[in-house]
C-alpha cells in the first residue's frame, strides 16, 4: 500500500487500537432530510469529538461541517436514485469525481455496491473504477455492500459474497451489515470490515450487543448512524459504542455508561 492511502486508512482506522467508530450521516443522498438529520450540521455538531471519522455526501460536507475540523472525512461519491424510485435502488453512478474528493481533503470515499441487484456489474465497475482513481491519488475505497428492498437476504452466506468481491475488486475497506455468524463473513474478508448500524433498534442494549459481537467476530468498528443519532442521547450513545469498539466494554457496561452520561 502507497504511503499516503495507508496513512490516509491509519487516520480512520485508529492504528492504537485497531478499530474505529466512523458516524454515518450521508443518508441524505438517496433519503432526503431523515428524522434528526434535517439540519446535519446540528446533529453533527455534538457527535464530532467523538467520531474517529464521518462519512457524508460532498454537500452536507461543504455547507454543514466546519473546515477547521481534524476529524477525517469519507466522502460518499456514489448515488443517482432516490427512495421514490421504488425498490430498485441499484441504479447507482459514481456522482463525484476524485477530483473533488482531492478538494475536499478527504481521508477515504465510500461507494455502494448492489451485489445480486439487477445493476450488479455497473456496481462492481464503478468500484473498480474508483479503486484505480484512488490507488493513483492514494485514497483510500470503502465499498458499501448495500441492501435494497429487493434483496431481502443479510445472511452471512450473501454478506460474505459480497464482502469478498469488494475486497477482491480492490476497495481497502468494506462497510456491511451484522447478521448471524457473522464471523464467516469476516473470516473470508481480506480487508477491515465496519458495520453499519441498521434501523433505529428497540432498546440501546441491542445495539450494544450487535457491536460487542461484531467487534468480538472480527469487524475492526461500526460506521453507524441512526441508533446514534435518532437516540434520544446521541453523545451518551457514541460515547458508549466508542466504550465497546476501542475499550473492550461488554454490553452491559456500555449501557451501564450509557445511563450515566445520559443522566
Ligand atoms: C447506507 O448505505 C448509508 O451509507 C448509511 O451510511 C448506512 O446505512 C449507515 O447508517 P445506519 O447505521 O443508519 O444504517
């Protein structure tokens, strides 16, 4: 790996710890303004200190995230459908150049990828794609394994497909979701995995629990969004995740905090 795309991963990837909590708040670009995400900047704001890096679109980045931030960015560059497009979200481009990525200083960009969708191969092509841009400018290539309505499967036996393509087109990191066994999908995964954190849960302990077994079955951290933001107690929760990803806290401890700091 280039000296600058490894130092650019080692500033998301904390190298004390080996893992990282990167905030996710670039639903935007296909959602709209989500519940507590209508003004970002406001949701941001708070939640920074304690993001190892965040992941956004280029707009929300601009106008919404002040400049004299440390904090790394990952910039989504894919895109192109909506949520009224229906189910087929797959339809995906890549929607910013690295040209701007450069711009923007940014530590990492982030693409979905549709594995078994009906726009599978443009997907697996714009992360090649991206790989290339990112291997000449030493930038590094998160690929989303994105699961749209229409592939109801978050198996590990899918998961791991699609982790695997990832890393074997090429991108440094791959975000996917949690499922059962999930071991096996890091197992056959040759680069660091994160997972995203999914639909606001019921209860802050089962949120702790997915990432403490996560953590244990081998993803290197969370790139979460809603059950941090959408909480009631955003700080009190990314405080407590960032209990479990860099300091071993079980989930009860997590929530043991959680309970203070929301206090
Ligand atoms: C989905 O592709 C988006 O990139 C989100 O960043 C992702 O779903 C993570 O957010 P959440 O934890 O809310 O699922």
């Amino acid at each position: 790996m280039d000296w600058g795309l490894s130092n650019r991963l080692n500033r998301i990837i904390r190298p004390d710890t080996g893992h990282v909590v990167m905030l996710a708040v670039d639903h935007g670009y296909f959602l709209g303004p989500v519940t507590k995400l209508e003004q970002p900047g406001e949701t941001v704001d708070p939640l920074l200190p304690y993001a190892d890096a965040l992941m956004l679109a280029r707009g929300v980045l601009r106008n919404c995230v002040p400049a004299e931030t440390d904090t790394p960015m990952v910039l989504r560059v894919s895109g192109g459908r909506s949520i009224l497009a229906g189910e087929d979200l797959s339809d995906e481009g890549l929607a910013t150049s690295m040209d701007d990525a450069v711009r923007l200083n940014v530590s990492a960009v982030a693409l979905s990828i549709f594995v078994g969708s009906r726009h599978e191969r443009q997907t697996i092509l714009n992360l090649a794609k991206l790989v290339d841009q990112g291997e000449r400018m030493g930038i590094p290539v998160l690929a989303v394994t994105a699961v749209g309505k229409e592939l109801e499967k978050r198996d590990a036996r899918y998961l791991a497909l699609a982790c695997r393509m990832a890393a074997e087109f090429g991108a440094h990191f791959v975000k996917t979701y949690f499922c059962d066994d999930f071991h096996q999908v890091a197992e056959s995964c040759p680069v660091p995995l994160v997972i995203a954190g999914g639909p606001s849960m019921d209860t802050e302990l089962e949120v702790f629990k997915m990432a403490r077994s996560a953590i244990d079955q081998g993803a290197v951290g969370v790139d979460m969004g809603r059950n941090i933001w959408q909480n009631e107690n955003p700080v009190a929760m990314i405080r407590a995740i960032r209990g479990i990803v860099h300091d071993e806290l079980s989930p009860e401890d997590a929530h043991e905090l959680f309970t203070d700091l929301s206090a």
